[in-house]
C-alpha cells in the first residue's frame, strides 16, 4: 500500500509508504517501484524503522525520524 500521494505545486508527485518491519526485503520495495513506473517522473520514499538511509531494489528507504510534513 502506499500511504500517502502528494502533488506538489509544480506538479511533482510524491509518494510515501510506511513500513513497521524493520527485516527489509526485495517485495516490500516491489509496490513503490511499480507505483514510479507507472507515474513517471514521481519521486517515492519508504520509511522503516531502520538506523540509516539505504537503497534497495533501486528505492530509498529513510528512518523514521527523518519524515518531515511538508510546508
């Protein structure tokens, strides 16, 4: 599931998806990854209860405390 769908004000589209595991695997990026491919041009990020900034299956995933609500 992704969690939350933003559209920014230059059109951008951001997408967000919040995982509570912090054992990440190959799948859990497989729904984000099809969620960019279908909305070109968009900028996804997973946030997990993980220690520091990673990139898996060609998708980052952030701790927790770096989710910053937009302005």
């Amino acid at each position: 599931m992704i969690h939350i769908v933003e559209v920014k004000s230059d059109r951008k589209i951001m997408a967000y998806q919040i995982q509570t595991h912090d054992s990440l695997k190959k799948t859990d990026s497989e729904l984000m990854k099809a969620f960019l491919v279908k909305n070109r041009g968009s900028i996804g990020s997973v946030f997990a209860p993980i220690s520091g900034k990673i990139r898996l299956n060609q998708i980052v995933y952030r701790p927790w405390e770096t989710i910053v609500p937009s302005e």
